[in-house]
C-alpha cells in the first residue's frame, strides 16, 4: 500500500497485456470500501454517529419505508457493525447500537470527512466541527505512526507481503457495492464530506485503480496488465480520476507518445484513510491475517496507524468526541 514495487512486477515498458484473470490481489481495503459504498447501509451508519438508535428516528431521519428499513438493520446487525437492545419490554421495543466492529469504523469515518472538508466542500465551510472532550479543543484528525507519533506520509512507508497475502475471485468484496446513480443520495438528510468521498472510491474500478497507484503503478499497461481491466474502462477511469485532481497525466516518451499517471498532492491525501481502513479490515475481515506490513521509514519499526486529536494527539474515541453542525436539519 506504499511506494516500494513489487518484487514480482515486470519491468517497466516491457509489460505484455494479460487475459483478463478471475482472481484478483486480496485487499482488506476494498472489503471496508465495499460496506460503505453500499449507500443505504452508509446512511444508516453515520445516523448512528450522530446518536440515532431507534427505528423511529432513523426512519424518520432518512425517509425509508418500514420493510427497507428493516432489511437494512438486520443485514448490519448481520455483519456484526449493529447489535439490537431491547430497552422496553411492554410492548416490546428495541434499539440499534454498535458493536465493536461498528464502532471502530470512526477513525475510518474521521479520515474520509477529512479528505473531504479539505478537498471536496468548495467555497463552503465543512459541514462539521469536531470538538475533543479530553482536551477541550477543536479538532482535525492526524494519521500518525502508532510507535513514534509522527505524522504518516506515504513517501515514508515500506510495506511487504505477509502469509495474509493472495488472491480472491474478482467482486468478492463488492457484491454489496454497486455506483450510485444518485449522488445526492448519499447526501440525504444532511451534507457530508465523508459521503463526497466515498463518491470518488465506491466504484470498484476507480478504487483498484487508485489503490494501485500507491503500490507504484504508473502507467495505462502496467494498470490493464495488473488489473486484467478493458481498455476502454481504464481509460474511463484514468480520465475521471484526471478530471478530479486525483492523478496529473505527465508524458515519459515522445515518439510514439507515452503517457504515465502520478498522484497529485490531493491523491496523495488519500493514503491516511486507505491505510486506517486497512487497518479495520486488517482487523474484521481477515481473520487477523493481514495481507500487507507496513513500515515507518522514520522510525523504522512495522507500525499500525492510529487516528489522533491534532491538538493533544491522543488517539480519538467516539466516547470523547462532540461536535457542532455548520447546517441546519
């Protein structure tokens, strides 16, 4: 997920296109992606953020018909990111609470808002402002080392293969994600920095694509090669992710014309969240087996990152978090 080559990788302007293969390098990232890309299961996700636990508000909060909301609730609770509560029992009445793994998707939430309010809201203000109760200070979040503390820059990561690491089937990891046709779907109720950024990673391909580019993948046939991609979707997707700032195309080669693709600072800027995802997937969907190691070139140790207060940089928990809204509902 950094910037070493693979060993494995053929070398550069010598690459041969492949068959599209049925297997595909396992990421613990595209499986978190996946979950949270499924825009209704999203939505339903932040209410709880925001202290929404009984079926009631989140009905009336997303205006969803009672047998959707049900499916919705019950497939969360299904994946282990909801537990059900009974709190009355005449007449019978229950809420929605996260689980641990739930839970433990705010740092993922913190970094994605972040890359949002910085590079996604425009002339307006982010929709949020974070307050940390531990240290009484308005807060952004920092991705930083879990052993030295310092700031986590993608030029300043090793990483390697674990015995996590390997394919598996094409798709396995977006049965549930599908593009939204809507965009402003992911926007109901309330604007939100962390919904405009996952518009950018919830396609499938955009996300591979960009992913990628952080294991040092530059240009259009190392990326069909490697992707087992058509052409015609890739040259989509590389020009979508062009349009948006996330890549700068830069000619290599004069006669015949070759192009390669680099991260602009802005692309860059998605390294914090990719990693913290990782991390939770790492965590909740592998079994504890990770597929990568990461290691931090200033301090040369394998590190986990950790979502900090920029303030204090305690490591930020939901429980010790408010915040006020810039909107109004």
């Amino acid at each position: 997920m950094a910037v070493r080559r693979p060993a494995s990788s053929p070398p550069r302007g010598r690459l041969e296109p492949k068959q599209p293969s049925s297997q595909e390098r396992f990421c613990s990232v595209a499986g978190t992606v996946g979950i949270l890309s499924d825009p209704w299961c999203f939505l339903v996700l932040r209410e709880c953020f925001f202290g929404t636990r009984r079926f009631e508000k989140f009905q009336s909060r997303l205006g969803v018909s009672r047998t959707t909301l049900a499916k919705l609730l019950k497939k969360l609770s299904a994946l282990g990111l909801l537990r059900k509560e009974q709190y009355s029992s005449r007449p019978p009445r229950f809420e929605y609470r996260f689980a641990d793994q739930g839970r433990e998707l705010y740092p993922v939430m913190l970094t994605l808002m972040k890359f949002g309010d910085h590079w996604l809201c425009g002339e307006s203000s982010p929709p949020l402002r974070l307050f940390h109760k531990e240290c009484g200070c308005n807060c952004s979040p920092l991705v930083v080392c879990s052993h030295c503390g310092a700031e986590i820059l993608p030029r300043r990561v090793h990483y390697r293969d674990v015995p996590g690491a390997g394919s598996n089937p094409k798709e396995t990891n977006w049965t549930r994600c599908r593009r939204v046709s809507d965009p402003a779907i992911l926007e109901r109720v309330r604007p939100c920095s962390v919904a405009r950024t996952l518009l950018i990673l919830g396609d499938r391909w955009t996300f591979l694509i960009l992913r990628d580019t952080f294991f040092g993948i530059r240009r259009f046939e190392e990326f069909r090669s490697r992707l087992g991609i058509s052409t015609n979707i890739l040259t989509d997707r590389l020009a979508r992710l062009t349009e948006q700032g996330i890549l700068v195309k830069m000619l290599y080669q004069e006669s015949p014309e070759r192009f390669e693709y680099r991260l602009t600072e802005k692309g860059k800027d998605f390294y914090g969240p990719f990693i913290v995802m990782m991390r939770w997937g790492d965590k909740w969907l592998t079994g504890g087996k990770p597929s990568l190691k990461l290691r931090h070139r200033d301090c040369g140790r394998d590190f986990q990152p950790l979502v900090v207060c920029d303030h204090c940089h305690r490591e930020l928990d939901p429980r010790q978090m408010d915040f006020s809204l810039n909107y109004v509902l």
